[in-house]
C-alpha cells in the first residue's frame, strides 16, 4: 500500500485556478494522476517525479494534495499505484506490475542524480565559477563514461534545466555553467582564461564590460582565482599593449594608469573613449571613497 509522510510534502502551493474555473473534484483529480502515472510507466519506462504530479493535480493546495493522495492509496481501483519517497524528501509515483520497483528504483536514481548536478553547477554559477565533469563525479549513480554521457544529454533535453549550459576546453574536458547566473559569453572568456588562450580571454572580457557596463576593466580582476591567469600572463598581454604590431587582435584594447594610485585599466576603444573610461576610473580609485 502507498503511505505519504505529510512532512515530506513540498512546501509550495501549485498556481491556484482563476475563480471561474469550473471547480475539479477529487475523483476526477485521482482518475487524471492515475492515468498520468500508468502512462508514464507503460510508455516510458519511468516513474512521475513530484513536479510531474503537482502539475497533474493542479490546481490544488498542499493540504488538498495531500488528502488527494492518502485517498488514493486506499482506493482499491488504484491498487497499481505505488510511491518512492527519496532521502531528499522528494517522492515518485509508479503503476506495477507495468514498471517494477526495482526499476523504478533505479530511475528514481537517475532522476535525483540530475537534480543534484544543477544544484551543483547553479550553486557555482552564482560564485562566479564554471563546474568542471570532475567536480560531479560523485553525484553519477553509475560510474561508466557511457551511463554519464547519456545522463548528461538527458538532463540537457530537460526543460526545467534549460539554462545549463556545457563548454569544452582544448582538451576536450567538459564544464558547465548556469546561464542564469554566469552568461554564456562570460563562460567562454573563463573557458578560455584556463586553456592556452589566455590573452584573448583578457581581450574578450576588457570588450565585453567596456560594450556592456559602458567601463574599463581593473588589472587586478583578473587574478582572482575563477580565470585561474598566472601573474606572468597577465603581465604579458599588458606589456604587449605597448606592442601593437606584435598583436594586431588586440589594438584596440588600450591601457590607463591612475595619476594617484597607479592604478593600471583595461578598455577598448571600439567601445568607450578614452575620457569615458578614465572618469570611471576616477571614480572607482578616489572619487567614490570621497563621496561616501
């Protein structure tokens, strides 16, 4: 028999129905979950995950989902339907005998797997860091490359994960980013700062915040450990702007150093004048301390 924990319910209501829609009543609520779950089984192969059920019965409050499914388990019509309820509280509906257990198990595994790698690379995303296929090897239910690779393609088909997005770098390992929190340009430009390429991901940058933000780029920013630039290719590419025939791609990246601080500043002209970019720089090396 299916037993549902109230307290593993999810905390959120579903979208409640405009008042003039024609009120849905319970049974009408458990015949529409059960053939969503028995389709799933039968034509799938795979179990209803918690979102697939809340939209299933929508609209319905927590309290009336919960009723709805405790008298669905004791509704001998029913009798087929089963539930998985998963160590992080979330819980899975099957119909047996056309899904075994077993295999809804497994599937079940494969589902919380996918929702932990976007935790994961989300939770990168908003630290400004791309996750590299390594830092998720833990979070695989299956340890073969194959098995991972069509988990990967699986999770990237999904709708509720469209703004993962995967990089390759020259050796052809994968990384992967939230573009809701990390753009996708910005992704290439730190993709490109940890392979061999590191003055175009300098250029890329210098180009990108003096298009966008309109304004110039501190020296200093890229040290920081997300573009993974040692000093001495940073102060390669800056040398290298005094150098223009020795990189033409780059002439329009220009350098400016602070009169007071020594400050030294990235933009490019293609962009931002020359002016433009030193009062941000002004502003940002004394003006703002100045004007609390």
């Amino acid at each position: 028999m299916v037993t549902f924990d109230p307290s593993l319910m999810p905390t959120e209501k579903v979208r409640a129905s405009p008042a003039d829609d024609p009120a849905v009543g319970p049974a009408e609520l458990k015949a529409r979950l059960a053939a969503q779950v028995r389709a799933d089984s039968t034509v799938r192969g795979a179990p209803t995950p918690e979102h697939a059920v809340l939209a299933a019965v929508s609209p319905c409050s927590r309290d009336e989902l919960r009723e709805l499914l405790e008298d669905l388990a004791g509704d001998p019509a029913y009798a087929d339907v089963k539930a998985i309820v998963v160590p992080s509280g979330r819980f899975y509906l099957f119909s047996e005998p056309s899904l075994e257990r077993n295999a809804a198990a497994q599937r079940c595994a494969r589902e919380e797997a996918k929702i932990a790698i976007v935790e994961r690379i989300r939770k990168d995303s908003q630290y400004t860091a791309l996750t590299p296929m390594s830092d998720l090897d833990g979070l695989f239910p299956s340890p073969e490359p194959e098995q991972r690779a069509l988990l990967i393609e699986e999770l990237r088909g999904d709708e509720r994960f469209r703004d993962i997005q995967v990089l390759a770098g020259p050796g052809g390992e994968l990384h992967f980013h939230s573009d809701t929190h990390l753009s996708g340009n910005y992704g290439k430009i730190m993709m490109r700062a940890k392979g061999d390429d590191p003055a175009l991901a300098i250029a890329e940058l210098v180009r990108d915040r003096s298009r966008d933000m309109p304004a110039p780029t501190k020296v200093t920013l890229f040290r920081d450990r997300v573009f993974g630039l040692r000093e001495e290719q940073i102060g390669a590419f800056v040398e290298g702007l005094g150098r223009p025939e020795a990189a033409p791609e780059y002439a329009d990246i220009k350098k400016l150093v602070h009169p007071s601080t020594g400050a030294v500043y990235l933009y490019s002209d293609r962009w931002l004048l020359e002016q433009a970019a030193f009062r941000v720089m002004d502003w940002d090396e004394v003006g703002a301390s100045q004007n609390p």
